[in-house]
C-alpha cells in the first residue's frame, strides 16, 4: 500500500518537463546490448552474460567483460545524469558501473562501487565518495543515480535520496563509452549485476530520479 501511495503521488506530481527530453542513452540489459532510447548508442558486449535483474533482464559481469560504446553518450562539459540498479557479489578493489573517457587522457567521467562499499562520482581529476553510512551491501539491489548540475555541483542519489553533494567541477573531454569497464585503471575481481542503465544530457530533478528507480521507463 505504501508502495503504491508513493508511486501515485509521484506520477500525480510528475513534472511539465516532458519525461523522455534530454535522454541520450538506454541499455535495458534484456538479453541484448540496444540502446532503446532509439538515439543509436548500441553496445558491444566482451563476454557479458544476462540474468534475472531488478527489471526483467540484466547484465552480468566482472572484471574481465565490460560493454563499449562506440560513441559517445553524453556531453561531458554540461548537465548530465546517469542512472544504474547494481547487486555485486563480490568487490576486491572497486566495480565500475559507467565510465566516458578519451583514449590516451586522464581526464574521464565515472563512477563506481568502492571496495569501502560507498559510491565514488569523478570527473576528470576530482571526485568525492558517499558515506559510510550510505554503504552498499553485498548481494542487495540498490538504484544508484549521479547528476552533474548546470552550475558544475555533483550529486550522489542511492535509492531515490541524495546522500552526497560537491561543487566547483569542471567539465572534460568528450570520449568512448563503457559499461563495467574503467580503462586505464587496474581492476581486481569482482562480480556484479548492472540493470537498466539510462543517460540524460540534463539534470533530473528528485522527482525524475524516484520514477526511474519506481520502475517507470523513460521511453513509455
């Protein structure tokens, strides 16, 4: 019932921006690396399988198999939010959930899941990890969102709640795209499973995030 009431006065409250504008990317994971925001953003899968997720089908990986994106997904020097569902079974150093870099530069947007289990949100040379006590849990599903604000602020959403805030980042270079896979930066094993993974060229409001982490589909 709760459940239900949040979801009514989400959708009652839905804001006058239409849902889908701003959204340059969606990998739902159904068995499939199609980007369905219908943008051409589709993937390349190294030896990504797919299992039951939060939302039907998700990937599957480690430190070995990542997805690439041939071009890239947003616009790094702006707005931008990027929303996850992640479950990891295992985490030595750190799980990679998106990552946009250019070949040869240090200077790159990610974020990832700590071997502190805390989210850390970078970009270019400077970044900020969540709290401990906003630490992720083995084997739980947790809906994490970053958002890069017009005026450069950071934010960290895990579960529809900011947890994390920082100002005064600059934009980079535009660059390829990854899904589970930080290039340039050593991996340690780990296992995890990455769902509906979406890409808006705008920061979305709180209310936008809670819809996506409802299950609400930015393209229906």
């Amino acid at each position: 019932m709760r459940r239900l009431l949040i979801l009514c006065l989400l959708v009652g409250c839905a804001s006058a921006m239409p849902w889908s504008q701003g959204l340059t990317s969606y990998w739902r994971g159904e068995g499939t690396t199609l980007d369905a925001s219908g943008n051409g953003n589709t993937g390349t899968a190294y030896d990504v399988g797919y299992t039951t997720a939060a939302l039907g089908q998700g990937f599957s990986v480690t430190q070995a198999e990542s997805i690439v994106i041939p071009t890239p997904a947003i616009p790094l020097h702006g707005p931008f939010t990027v929303a996850v569902w992640v479950k990891y079974t295992q985490i030595t150093n750190y799980i990679p959930l998106y990552c946009q870099y250019c070949a040869g530069d240090s200077n790159r947007f990610f974020f990832s899941v700590l071997y502190t289990h805390c989210i850390r949100f970078q970009i270019g040379g400077s970044g900020f990890d969540s709290d401990a006590k906003d630490s992720i849990p083995l084997g739980s599903w947790r809906h994490i969102t970053v958002v890069r604000e017009t005026n450069d602020s950071m934010r960290i959403y895990i579960s529809g709640c900011l947890v994390k805030s920082r100002k005064g980042v600059a934009g980079v270079k535009q660059g390829y795209a990854r899904i589970a896979a930080a290039p340039g930066l050593e991996l340690a094993p780990f296992s995890a499973i990455i769902d509906e993974v979406a890409v808006w060229s705008r920061a979305l409001s709180v209310r936008d995030i809670r819809r996506v982490m409802m299950g609400m589909s930015p393209i229906e």
